[in-house]
C-alpha cells in the first residue's frame, strides 16, 4: 500500500490496482519515449493507435469475447447506452423487454419508452429490489427485439445468479458494476455495455460488446456517435475516444492478466464476499437484507436498522482509513463495493471493524 | 522544458502546460490527503465536490461568463452537441440556419437535418474554405430557432473575425479549437460548446455554456443525458462525469489566471501566428492559402505545392522534435496547431527550421 493510502469503497468510481496507479503516474510527462504525455497525445498517432489497440486486444483475451462481437470504447456513460440501445436494437419489432432489478434498471426502461413499446417482463420493485426474479416469474415476449436486464445492482447489492433463457430474442446486459469480476460466456449475450468507472478505468469510458449482426439498424433519428455502425466502422474513432481511460483499461486488463485472469480474480472476489456475508449472517447488530443466490460480489449492504447508529459507523469507520461506506439514499445504511481493485486486507480490516463497533453498540 | 520534451503541434488532444502536468502527476497517487487518487473518487464526494465547483468557477472567472448561463461538463465530444444542440433548441420552428465554413460545421448542418429544417445560410466550400462569409453574403431567415457557425475551423485553419449579427436569433458557437484563446464576449451567444480536448483538457470532456431561457425545450425522443435541463438541474451530474478532465480543466484555468488571464494568453497567442504566418508571407517556398483576415490563431496550414517535399517536411522535422506537423488529409500539406500550451519557443523552433528548411530546398 501507498503511504496514507485508504481503503475506499466507493460505488464508482473506485479503487483502481496500485500497479496500474504507478505506471500511470511514472509514465504520465513523457509516455514511452515519445516526449509528451499519453494526454497530449493525438488519438491518431502511431503510438496513440497501438494502446486503443492493445486494450482492445486485452479486453477481448480476459474477457474471452469471440470474434463476432464488435467491442467500442465510448463516451457518456451506461446512461447514455440506455438510449443508444433502444436506438439501435428496437427497430425489427419496434418492441423490447426490460427486467426490473433496480434503479438503473428502471431508468433504463424509461429511456427506453421513448423510442418504441417497452413490456415490464419482471420486476422485484414490490419486494424493495432484495432478489432477482426466477426465470418463471419472466413474462417475456417471443417478438421482443431485445430483452435488457442490469446483471448487477449497484445500489441493492443484487446480481443475476442465472443467465435468463430468452430464446431467438436478443438479451441485452448492463454489466456495469460487474464486468471483469467474473467469468461470463459472452455468447450468451447479445450485447454488453458498461460504465468503466466501476472495475476498469476512471469514470470517462464506456464499453459496448456487442454481436455483430444486432449492427447496423439504427433509427434515422440516432445521434452519429450513438450509431453502433459508424462507431464499429470506425474503430471507436469517430470521433476523439477518451483517451486516458482507454489507455487506463489497457493497463488494468494487463493487470488482470497478470493475476492470472478474472478466473482467478473470481477466487479472490467470491472469497472477499464469503467473508464479508458470513459476518453479516452471524452478526446481531448488522444486517444483509438480499436474497442468499441474488447476492452481489461486488456491491454489499447491510444496515444496523437505527439511521443515527448507521451514521456512526459511517464516521468511525472513515476515521480508520474505511472510506465511502454511505448507502445509496434509495437504501439507506452501509454499502461496502468490493471491486476487483479492493485489497483481501480491505475487506478483512472492514470485518474487524465492524466486530470492534458491533461489541462496542 | 522537461527531459526529452517534443513541441506537439497536434490539432488534438494537444500539449497541455508543463506546470499542470507536473502537478497531476504529482498528486495522482494521493489526491490532496484523501489517501485516494483522483481517479478513484466517488464523483458525489465531499472532496471531488470542490474540484468540479472550482472548475466551474475558475471557468467563469476566466471567460467572464454572465450569471444567466449555465456551465455544463459533459460527455461525447463535439459531435454528440451536434445532436444536441437541434434536439434541445430547434423546438420552436423547427428550424435552423447553419453557416457552413469546414468538415465540421457541416457536419454539425448534416446531424442536424435528422431533427429539422436545416437552411445553408451561407458556405465558402466552393472556395475550399480559404475564408470566412461576410455578413452581407449570410442569408438568414428570421424565424429560425437558431445560427449555427464553427468559431474556429481545425482543419482549414480559419477563425470567424467578427461575430455575425443574427438579430433575435440566438447564435451557437462551436469552439472547441479557439475556446479560451482570446477574449469572446459570451452574451453575443446563445449557446457556446466546446470539445475540451484541444485548449482545455485532455479529451473526454466537453463544455457547454448556454444561456437559460434556452434550456426547458427539449424534444421528447432526447437521450436523458444529452437534454440540457436534466443536465443543468443536476449540476452535470445526472450520471458520473468525466471526473478527470474536470480536474484538469481546472488546473488549465488556474494556468492561464496565474499568466494573467485571456488577455495576456492572447497577447502570446498573436505574437505566436503573427510571426509563423509573417515567414509565410515572405517564404518563396511555403504558402497559406487563407484569406488574411480569416487566419486562425490556434491552426496555421502550410504546404509547398510538391507533396513529395511536404512529407519530407513533416518527417525531417519529427526528427529534430516538432511532432504532427501532416496537414488533414482534407487539405494536405502542413498544419501548425498552435494552441495555449504550445511554447512561443516551439513557434520560433519551427520557423527556424522552415528558414533552414527552405534553404536546402
């Protein structure tokens, strides 16, 4: 660890891997020789052209994504692909489905209404987000264009146990705060987009994965730098890419690499959760309120049921190098992102925490 | 200058000031004491709160911006404000002129054609764009929702000498490669935007500053995050920013306080073109094509006639450290983009080497 350095356990943006933090700021005046600053740099250079290369080339190795899927590296969050999405992909049918696990979920949906006929095909907001809905609860449309669901619920702390079965219809992934922690079969998708400021890069950076026959169909109405043909024709060179992060989540992916890829990142992840539920699961003072198999890896709340307690804790644990432990408001209580970047150490060092706060309340 | 530093002459992402570089470097790792680097913090935090309020701030002081205009940090680039502009503006009519003086500025006319009645109001493309319309040559209809003009064309290397009147019509100013280089009298505009990655920061960041009776206006199908009321009523923080470049942008605004402001920048700025366009006036062997009173201050094209001798230009000069000099394919020959950042010395080296140059050619 650096000197001074906390343990931060911000939704997002967040913890990136000290590595990467160094290389980034040995090589930031003078990036390899070529006398100016990976930030000055043209996008269009030589040696700009080998890193948006090589991240695309890493990202493709770790995530193991096969050669059908185009991958683009945009700008304006997964907000903004919750409009791109409809843009391009409800314009067979001019019909899609959404499953309702969350607040991302939800303001997806509604995005989505205004270019076409969105069908609510599940939703646990009556039960407060706590779990996933089961396949058989899924009300799904055999001549949706697509079907979207958020794998992962940042807020809640919830994630898809299961990859639902939709048939011949398209299933569409908001893989924001999961991507990279994980093993996912890419085919089964087909597309992924993700804010990279969760596991990836600093906030900037938006990924889309996406299947190569599902381009191509934007409506007439599509903003250019929103039209997944012009992008993938491009090479994510439209316009200027965002430059930094691209570059940021080459060095992360490398990083990755390095560990011996997500599969054994996964170890590390699930190991990190198990510790973090299981003192939840035996606490009397703490609470997890998800379903056990809806459990996040990444995103972990839990709550003492006393709003003035919950702040306290939020204090003295920022007092102790445990940083941005606040819940979302939606939620209230605590909240603990566990990211791939989050140190074992971190997470051990919260668990004693909280013992120390729980005998001491 | 640091170790092995190379002037860039990049049309964009371009040299940004040693000074702010060397302080981003300095703090990456430990952003102030937070124990966390800039690029890891939650965008809603205590501690990024500061950096983005003092960016706009600064950004207000240094362009004198009135109160009536909201400051917004987006995403996307120029090119999705292409969009945005006639999605949130061209709602009243349903239709806009647009002055058309570059690839850029028609490509801001051709994106907006998707959302309205889009009138050419005036065009020197069958001039090659050597030269900025006169008022007495625009043909502006009084009804429209807007002008649209590009303040400062990259790739042509002219720049709008005066700021045409357009009577109750609003103006909108495109000024992603002049922003911040000279004085500009915000309340003659309706809306400036400007992508960041040339003058500002590095890319990733766009800047809008519109003025408030133009916000509230949007069309129904308009992408969340590109509607200017979302945006403004959550202070750009409807989803993540692009939390780094803000910060830079503001280290960027505090450079060009500390030198004195604007003023004495574009005091620089004049002597920088004066000189460079002064040796090509009196070269035998190199040409600006552009109307004088056209001439950008921030982009100086040149070439020879010969585009053997004009890549053997930009390769020879590459080699004693004057970078990406090769004009747009568009045009050919040379470009000189001669931004804040670029060093007067940089302009001397390269006028220097031109001399020599032209003496062994």
């Amino acid at each position: 660890m650096f000197e001074n350095r906390v343990f931060n356990f911000s939704a997002g943006p967040s913890m990136l891997p000290e590595t990467v933090l160094e290389q980034a700021q040995k090589e930031l005046l003078n990036y390899q020789g070529s006398g100016m600053s990976i930030l000055e740099m043209s996008h269009r250079s030589k040696v700009y052209d080998a890193v948006i290369v090589a991240a695309e080339a890493e990202l493709r190795r770790v995530m193991n994504i096969p050669e059908n899927y185009k991958v683009l590296f945009l700008q304006g969050g997964a907000t903004l692909q919750f409009a791109a999405v409809a843009m391009n992909l409800m314009t067979k049918n001019g019909k899609a489905d959404y499953i309702v696990t969350g607040s991302f979920s939800k303001k997806a949906a509604k995005e989505a209404k205004k270019y076409g006929d969105v069908h609510i095909a599940g939703s646990t907001e009556s039960e407060n987000f706590c779990r996933i809905p089961r396949q058989s609860e899924l009300d799904l449309r055999p001549d949706a264009d697509y079907v979207h669901i958020c794998f992962n619920n940042t807020i809640y702390g919830t994630h898809w146990d299961y990859i639902p079965e939709t048939g011949n219809v398209p299933l569409v992934a908001d893989m924001s705060s999961c991507i990279l922690s994980e093993e996912v079969d890419v085919s089964k998708f087909g597309l992924i987009y993700a804010g990279a400021q969760k596991n990836m890069a600093p906030a900037g950076l938006t990924i889309v994965i996406v299947r190569e026959d599902l381009i191509g169909n934007a409506m007439p109405t599509t903003p250019v730098v929103m039209d997944y043909k012009e992008l993938a024709d491009a090479n994510s060179m439209y316009n200027t890419p965002p430059t930094f992060p691209i570059y940021i989540a080459k060095l992360v992916c490398e990083w990755i690499a390095s560990i011996g890829g997500i599969k054994a990142l996964n170890v590390i992840n699930v190991r990190k959760a198990k510790a973090l539920y299981d003192f939840l699961d035996g606490s009397k003072l703490f609470k997890n309120t998800v379903s056990p198999e809806s459990r996040s890896l990444m995103n972990v709340t839990f709550k003492t049921g006393d709003e003035a307690l919950d702040a306290k804790f939020v204090k003295e644990a920022a007092e102790v190098g445990l940083l941005t432990l606040k819940g979302h408001r939606a939620v209230g209580g605590m909240r603990a992102s566990i990211y791939n970047a989050v140190p074992e150490e971190g997470v051990m060092k919260l668990i004693e925490f909280m013992k120390e706060f729980e005998q001491a309340n």
